[in-house]
C-alpha cells in the first residue's frame, strides 16, 4: 500500500463537510421543491463518499478532521445574504453552490496531484 497524505485527506473532507452543510442550508431556504429534494440527495451523496473514505482508509476515527473549514461558514453566510437579496432564487443560489463545488475539486485535484508526486 502507498503512503497516504492524512492532510490531503483531510483537506476533502473538510470540504466535503462544508459541501454538506452549505447544501442543507441552501436545501433549507430553496423556495422550490424540486430544487430543494436536489440539493437534499446531493447531502446524502456526499454524506455517503464522506463516510466511504473514512471507511475506506481503515483508520481511527481521531485521526479525520469531523468538520468543515473555516471559510465554509463565511461562504455560507454570503450565501445566505444573496438568498435574502433574491428572495431564496435558485438560480442565484446555484451559481454559489458551483463556487463551492469549484473549491471542493480543487482539494480532490490537490490531493491526486499530491498522490502522483510522492
């Protein structure tokens, strides 16, 4: 087996978590519910690769990080200040979620880049 970076894993993780609650928040203030059941299966989606990686790595559970970034709540809060500009639109709340989502490839991206260089 290769050595595994436990910072790098914890980096997805963490944005991961931050994915998650940014997603629930937003799930919570989507005025539509079709929209709103979208964002609450991507939550279990990566509720369920968070769980995946955990398990996968057999490691205790000590040594994972079992929360979000700093930056997470501030980015939720923006969130929350443009949902309450425009009214909880979900096309404004989507382009957050993309924002977010572009952060969250970017550890996966640093972790495999990380991976192939060791």
């Amino acid at each position: 087996m290769s050595y595994i970076n436990l910072d790098n894993i914890n980096n997805v993780l963490s944005h991961l978590y931050d994915s998650v609650n940014g997603l629930r928040e937003c799930a919570e203030q989507s005025k539509a519910p079709s929209f709103k059941q979208t964002l609450l299966d991507v939550v279990l989606d990566r509720q369920q690769f968070i769980d995946e990686i955990k398990s996968e790595l057999d490691l205790p559970s000590e040594e994972f990080v079992t929360h979000g970034s700093v930056a997470g709540p501030l980015h939720r809060l923006y969130i929350d200040l443009k949902a309450l500009v425009t009214s909880g639109d979900a096309e404004a709340i989507n382009k957050e979620i993309k924002r977010g989502d572009d952060k969250l490839i970017g550890a996966y991206q640093e972790a495999i880049d990380d991976e192939e260089n060791e």
